[in-house]
C-alpha cells in the first residue's frame, strides 16, 4: 500500500511540473514585451517628429534653389541646410540609441530563453525517465489492493494524458529554440543596422562640418558683396567651357569609323600586362556621386567631374585615398570645377611637382621620368573647336609610343590615343597642361 501512495505521489508531482512548465513557457516573454513596446512607441514618435521636421528643411531648399541666385539667398540656403543635416544627425542618433536599447533587450532576452531551455530539457529529461518507469508498472494491482474498482479515470488514461502533456512541453521547447534562433537573426540584422547608421552619421557629420566651411569660405571671398559673388559664379561658368559635358555633346548613336563608343575602346584595349590596378581608379558617373554637385554651383560630377576624379585618382594611388565626392566638399572645390591642391588630401602624403599646373607645361619625359617611379601624371586633353577633358597617365606602351590611362568618363586602362579619338569626336587635339603629385 505504501508503494502504491507513492507511485501516486510521483503522478501528482509530475502533473505539477508540467503545469508549471507550460505555465512558463506561456509567460516567458509577457513582461520584457510589455515594456520594450512602450520604449519603442516613444522613440518611434520622436524620430516620426524630426523626420517631418527635416522634410519641412527639404521642401525650402528646393524653394530657395528655384530662386534667383543671389549673395543673400545663398547664404540663407547654406543655413537651412546646415540646420536639415543638424535634424538629420539628431534623427540618425536617436535611431542608434533604439536599436542599441532593442539589440541590448535582445540579447538579456536570448540569455533567458537559452538559460530556460537548458532548465527544461532537465527537468523533462527527469519527467520522461518517471513517466516510461510509470508505465513498466502492473496499474490494475495498484488498485485492487486499494480496492478502488471504478477509479475517476484509469492509470492508463492519466498516463496517456500525461504523454500527451510532455509532448506538448517538448514541441513548446522546440518553439522555444524557432523563437530563439530566429531572434539571434533579427539581432544580426540590428547589428549590421547599426553599423550602417554609424557610417551614415559619420557622413552626416561630415557633410555639417562641409557646409560650414562653404559658408566660411563664401564669407570670405565675397565679404557680404554681391558684385564679388556674381564673379565666382562666373568663374564655374568660365571653367565649364574648358570642360566637355559628354552626355550633352555626344548622343548615344555617336560613332567614331564606324563604331560605338565602346566597339572602338575594345578594338583599341592595349595588353593586360599594362593595365594598372582598378583600387585607385574612379569614374565620375559613378552611382555613388555622379549626381552630386561640385562645391557650391550646381554642375553635377557626371557633367563636370573630370577634373575632380583625376586629381581623387593621383591622391589614392599615392596612398591618400580619397574619394571624387570627399573631394568635391573639400573647401578647395567650393566654387571651382577646376582646381588643383598644393598638398594631396585628406592626410598631405604627396606635394604638387614644382612643374606646377598651368597651361603650356606638358614634358613627356618628365612624365615618362614620373611614371617609371609608379607616380600618376593627370593631362589634359584639348580639344581644337573648345573644350577638353583630364585623364590620368600610369603606363607607357614602348611599342606603341603611347601611354595607357585611367579615363574618368570613358574607363580605365585606356590607350591616351583612345581618349583623344573620343575626346576629338572626330577633329584634332592638343596636350598642354599637366599635374603631378609627389
């Protein structure tokens, strides 16, 4: 009688622990749900209120760009977008300090569901061992020596019940794990959101720091006279004509004997064992900064870069690395197209050659002298009817007596004599200027 007590005893308990374990299961994430919902909502409501007001900053920066251009309005255009990417930087931190609180919820609520996981697959190893010892005994003769005949419900069917119950505990255990690797997924993402958002900020900041010192700049060169600022907007209009819009010249039907475009560079493709690496190569209609306007007038790199991404070229292949749109928010460039910086950027490793930057000091020897030493030589091409265009020199065909090039608008490793062609459309060039940094 007292073995039968006890194999009851062991009955009741094991119900007990799995009502408790699906209880706890249930309620695992109820409370950390709750209060990261109320978080989520108050930072989800600010952020929505700097994002309005950032928009409202765009819709007048589009106003004043429509306006005539004038010292005044410039100046007031400067300031709304110094305070857009003010509203914009406070937007980014607010977003970071989210998903640092989520990541930081997260990762408090995969240590608890992986410390509940290890405590139930325990204690269930303990109910599994008790329940298939339960179902070894002789059930009938436990009742008839307590001479209970007609039971509530049969040890056969508690015992099936019971099953039943673990495999309910089990499959809420593997739910358990779905919902566990699943979280570590979505914190992975939140991670890498937050690394994206960091560069973002770090760009942002940079971008501040670019406007203020446009608006320092302009200041300067203009001292609040608005004869002196219709001069530098004739100077980007002066620079425009050296430079040769290749969109807007030549039509997607341009040939040259013949072919395409890209039929003539591939016909024209000098030996692999020239070509230089593609690391410090940079085109002006790249994605990243094709559209983005150079300085403060509103030519568009993949228009005007040329220039630009030359010297960007010169600069990284000498271990300054630095991109076409870094470049064209240096101070330098803030009403240039054209301009050529005595110190390389953004560290100072290499200095302009003392040949200088003006027209009329081409040497081929020098530049055969500068690339034998691994040093880019940025040209220029001009063209006889007006206009031109800036390629970067790295090799020299000997066979040939021609020079290989990083063409900024019509690919790297190009023969100089390709870019000519398709600079001359046709008429002749000239090269009379170029730029070295060493």
């Amino acid at each position: 009688m007292q073995k039968n007590k006890k194999i009851k005893i062991n009955f009741l308990l094991t119900g007990t622990a799995i009502v408790m374990m699906m209880v706890f299961l249930a309620r695992v994430d109820f409370f950390v749900e709750a209060d990261e919902d109320m978080s989520v909502d108050d930072a989800k409501e600010k952020i929505a209120e700097l994002e309005k007001k950032a928009q409202a900053y765009r819709e007048i920066i589009e106003l004043k760009q429509k306006q005539q251009a004038s010292l005044n309005n410039q100046i007031s255009l400067m300031d709304v977008n110094i305070s857009q990417v003010e509203t914009e930087i406070e937007i980014n931190k607010n977003k970071i300090e989210e998903l640092n609180a989520l990541i930081e919820r997260k990762e408090l609520e995969i240590r608890d569901k992986e410390e509940t996981i290890l405590s139930q697959k325990k204690l269930l190893g303990g109910l599994l061992k008790n329940y298939y010892e339960q179902q070894q005994k002789n059930i009938l003769s436990v009742f008839l020596t307590d001479n209970v005949l007609a039971p509530f419900m049969s040890e056969k069917d508690r015992l099936a019940q019971i099953g039943n119950k673990i495999q309910e505990i089990i499959n809420g255990v593997k739910s358990l794990k779905e919902q566990l690797e699943n979280e570590k997924g979505d914190l992975k993402k939140d991670k890498e959101d937050v690394s994206i958002l960091h560069a973002d900020l770090q760009n942002r900041n940079e971008n501040l720091q670019y406007s203020k010192d446009n608006k320092e700049v302009l200041l300067a060169k203009t001292q609040g006279e608005e004869e002196k600022y219709k001069k530098l907007l004739e100077r980007v209009e002066k620079q425009k004509l050296e430079l040769l819009n290749f969109d807007e010249l030549y039509s997607e039907s341009y040939s040259i004997n013949g072919m395409s475009v890209n039929e003539y560079i591939e016909k024209n493709k000098p030996s692999s064992s020239l070509n230089s690496s593609l690391s410090w190569y940079y085109s002006q209609k790249d994605s990243s900064w094709a559209n983005t306007k150079i300085g403060n007038s509103k030519s568009l790199m993949k228009d005007y870069g040329c220039a630009v991404a030359s010297v960007a070229m010169a600069f990284t292949k000498q271990g300054d690395t630095i991109t076409p749109k870094s470049l064209t928010q240096k101070p330098i460039f803030s009403w240039d197209l054209i301009a050529w910086p005595s110190t390389s950027m953004p560290s100072g490793k290499v200095d302009m050659d003392e040949s200088g930057s003006y027209h009329g000091n081409i040497s081929f020897s020098k530049i055969d002298s500068e690339i034998k030493n691994g040093t880019p030589v940025i040209v220029y091409i001009k063209k006889s009817s007006g206009g031109g265009h800036y390629v970067v020199i790295h090799t020299k065909d000997k066979k040939k007596n021609d020079y290989v090039v990083h063409d900024p608008y019509f690919g790297p490793n190009l023969y100089l004599s390709t870019s000519r062609a398709l600079v001359g459309n046709g008429g002749s060039t000239t090269m009379d200027q170029m730029i070295i940094y060493n």
